[in-house]
C-alpha cells in the first residue's frame, strides 16, 4: 500500500497541471476573442491588395514615404520607421484617436535614417 502513495501523489499533480495549464488556455483565448472584436471592418476594396478569404485590409495610413520598418504598438499605434528623411522625420506614428478603425492623428520625430524599430517591454 505504502508503495502506491508516491504513485497517486504523481497523478495529482500531474492532473493539477493539467487543469491549470487548461484554466490558462481559456484565459488566452477570452483575450485574442476580445482583441478580435475590437477590429475594424476591412475597406471593401482590401487597400487594393489581392487577399485570400477570410483576411481583410484596411488602409490606416496613405503617404508616408517609403517605409522601411513597421511595429504596432499593444494599444493601436503604428510607428514606421521611414527609408528616408520626410519633411526632417525618419519616424512617423499614426494613432486611432476615434477608435473606428481609421488612423486620425499622425506626428513625426527623429531626424535619422537606418534600419530597424521594434517594441520591447513598452518601449520603442
């Protein structure tokens, strides 16, 4: 009987991991749900971009210059690093201030030029 306890103890655990890891699956995918329906609707023309079913564009900034790099931030704002100088900016940032999808405000900043933007922890 003693040699059955370690046996049952292992099954516990291994059952509490399981619950839990399933706990936090659900929690993961209540939240890409959520951030799915906060989505605009597609134009209907896709940006002119030929997409296959089931994906949708929308055009969220006209322009700009040439782009070299894009990051999203997490509450919507796009920064694109730009190829070349534009009007004495190589980064410019479009936000959605109006929430329907459309980028409403667009600044600029930095007079460099290279490669390379990226989000860590917050911070461009």
């Amino acid at each position: 009987m003693m040699h059955l306890r370690p046996i049952v103890s292992s099954l516990i655990i291994s059952l509490l991991i399981c619950f839990l890891n399933a706990c936090k699956q659900q929690n993961e995918n209540t939240a890409v749900e959520q951030k799915v329906s906060n989505l605009p609707t597609a134009d209907s023309n896709n940006g002119g971009l030929s997409l296959p079913d089931d994906f949708g564009a929308v055009v969220v900034a006209d322009s700009t210059g040439r782009a070299r790099h894009i990051a999203v931030n997490d509450n919507g704002d796009v920064f694109i690093k730009l190829r070349r100088l534009a009007n004495e900016v190589g980064v410019l940032t479009v936000s959605d201030t109006s929430n329907d999808g459309k980028m409403d405000t667009h600044a600029g900043f930095g007079a460099y030029t290279g490669t390379g933007i990226h989000i860590y922890n917050g911070f461009l």
